[in-house]
C-alpha cells in the first residue's frame, strides 16, 4: 500500500515562540487593494472574480510583498521558486523562520490576526490545512488550475489545495555506513546503533509524523492503527539504534545523522547537493513501509497582502511553478494534467526516485485519530 504527506509541518514548534512573541506588535495589514471595479483582493475568490490576472498582477505588484514562514530554500526547490516569483512580478518574497514546522505557521497566524507582520500564505501538512480551515483561519480562493487538481486533493470550498508530494524515503551515508538499509525491518539492525534520525519530532512534524505512519504500515499497521509505527520506534530507542537528533542538511553533511527517514524529494535533493563535497548519499523507498502525502498550500484568511497572496497561489499552480517542484524531486499535483497538456518537465519527471503501486491516501478522521495516538504515545516511546 502507498500512500501520499509536505517538511517540518505536520504538527515543528518550539523555534518560532520568541520570534512570535517579539513580532506580534505592528500596524495592522493594509487590505485595500483592489480591482478596477473596486472589487477587495481580501474578499476574491478567483482571479476572475478581481477582474482577471492582469488586474491582480497589478495589485499584487503594488502592495510589493509577501509574507512567508517556513519555506527552507533546500526544501523541494523552494528557493528557485521564491527567486522565480520575484523575478517574474517584482515582489519580494519574506520568508521568517524557514525551518518552522505546519504548527508554527498556524500559530503565527492565530497570534498575529490583524498585525502586518502575519503570513500571507501558508505550506502546511495536510492535517494541519483541514485544521486551519475547521478553525477559520483560510480565505477561499480558486486558482485557475484549481478544475485540474484531482478530487481528495483540494476543500470543496477552496480554503486549501494540495501542492506537492513524495514518498517516505531511507537515506544513507554510504561512506559512514558499511551496508546502507533498504527497509524498516532492516534498520534495527545492531550494526546501526546511533544512526537512525526522524526529520523532526512526529508530533510537530509532517515529515517525521509520516515516517512513523510508514513504520507502522512496514509493521501490520494501517490507516487506522499507527500504533506498530510508535512500537517500531520504541524498539529501535531499546536496542539504541535511534537518535534523537533532528535530521537537517547540516546534521547529514557532518555525519551526525548518517541514516535518515524523509521524503524522497529531500532525500534526493540531499544527494545531488553533497556530491560536490565528497558525500555519497543512497536514498531508497524502503517497499516494507511505502507511505506519502502531499503538503497543502493556503492563503490566511487575515494575509495584510491579499492580492499578493493570491498571485502566489496561481503562480505556484502555473506549469512553471509545478515544474519547478518537479526539478527539485517533488511530485507536483497538477503532474497527471500536465503530462495530458504536454506541459510536464519529462527529464525532471524521469529523475524521480522509483516507486511502485497506486497511491493511496489516508482519511481525515484517520489522520486525526493518528495525530491523538502519536501526540500522547511519542514521549513514552523514545523516552529513557
């Protein structure tokens, strides 16, 4: 079984809580833009609805900025997404706390509601979208492309669409590690005690929260039960294989996390970036745990750049913007309709790492009840 989950987001939370706390003063947004009809770019639904592209492309360009939060530049190409969209529109793209997780950004909305300071848009794990919008916290807004987003992939009321996805992924120092893993059962092997790393904690985390949802399917779990996922983790906390270092770029280059669970896309990206200095990073779909998601794009409902956000959204939703995600290993959501187009990037696509079987996605209501389960059994698993 596969299945498609988006970075540090599903529920990373500790960095931003000073940078909340000192930025959450501010003049409050300014939502005047508007279209020649007079028509607020805070209130439109669709670029047809402000009066077309061109008219939010103007607006956008007058309001010269947009707010972002955790968008790491090394994350599934976002940084020549970031210099794309600037280069293109003349906007300048702010990114704060690029390594914050799905959790921070929510909290920097909620804490910053009517500040100029607040994020406009918003890269969230899927469960953590479903919840921003249960809360109220995301505009509705149709991206042209939005028909060609696949049905289970998008809100009914366009509040969050996703955007990209991977699989979850083994990466591997082959210079630090005799024999690299090629699955789950093959990481609790003694041979790599200390070596095992999580891209951040499973109960901030979509990419960590994802690889205890792999472990459990790797171990007679399912949608329903991830409860193996935590047993699998509890057993490699026993037996000293797992560290609870945080992987990163950083902590991979300097050995400290020489096997890492993340999504292929980094996993990937990793690759081609260490090879310049020596680094023979392996990455594999381990086939005992074959799990993956997307991650979720969404405007604040409060974004102080509206048009601005708005505008990113079609951006990113635009063939360049998907092929651009697809370069950086992503697979991107409008990928299907696009190779229909003939818009697809096939050297990008042909450089994915292999996969197979048909994907298949977990529920809400199964996300959330995994969500409880990992949120109250997590600290006891690699606790001690």
């Amino acid at each position: 079984m596969t299945v498609f989950q988006p970075r540090t987001a599903v529920l990373t939370g500790g960095l931003v809580v000073a940078a909340l706390a000192l930025s959450a003063c501010g003049a409050a947004p300014d939502k005047a833009s508007t279209g020649a009809d007079g028509k607020s770019a805070a209130s439109a639904t669709s670029a047809a609805d402000f009066g077309g592209l061109d008219a939010l492309v103007k607006a956008a360009k007058k309001e010269g900025t947009l707010h972002a939060i955790a968008l790491p530049r090394d994350w599934a190409n976002y940084g020549a997404l970031i210099d794309g969209f600037q280069k293109k529109y003349g906007i300048k793209v702010e990114v704060e706390n690029p390594d914050g997780s799905s959790q921070d950004e929510i909290n920097a909305v909620t804490s910053r509601k009517g500040q100029d300071r607040a994020p406009d848009v918003l890269d969230l794990g899927t469960s953590f979208a479903l919840s921003a919008a249960q809360q109220g916290l995301l505009a509705s807004y149709e991206v042209t492309a939005y028909d060609d987003i696949p049905e289970g992939q998008k809100d009914a009321q366009a509040r969050w669409y996703n955007d990209y996805g991977g699989y979850i992924s083994i990466g591997c120092d082959d210079k630090r590690v005799k024999t690299c893993p090629t699955s789950f059962k093959d990481l609790l092997k003694p041979e790599y005690k200390g070596q095992v790393a999580l891209n951040g904690n499973p109960t901030k985390a979509a990419a960590a929260f994802a690889g205890v949802y792999a472990a459990s399917l790797a171990n007679g779990g399912s949608f329903d039960d991830i409860q193996p996922g935590l047993d699998f983790f509890a057993r490699l906390k026993k037996n000293g294989n797992y560290t609870p270092v945080e992987s990163t770029p950083a902590t991979v280059e300097k050995g400290e996390t020489p096997i890492t669970i993340d999504w292929d896309y980094l996993n990937a990206g990793y690759a081609d970036e260490f090879k310049s200095k020596g680094l023979d990073w392996k990455v594999v779909v381990p086939a005992d745990g074959m799990f993956s998601q997307y991650y979720s794009q969404a405007i604040n409902k409060d974004a102080p750049h509206p048009a601005a956000a708005r505008l990113w959204q079609e951006y990113l939703y635009g063939a360049e913007g998907q092929n651009l995600w697809l370069q950086g290993y992503a697979r991107p959501v409008l990928m299907p309709a696009m190779e229909k187009a003939g818009t697809l990037d096939k050297d990008a696509a042909a450089k994915l790492p292999e996969v197979s079987g048909t994907p298949a996605f977990p529920s809400e209501d199964q996300q959330n009840k995994a969500k409880t389960v990992v949120a109250q059994g997590w600290g006891k698993a690699v606790s001690g």
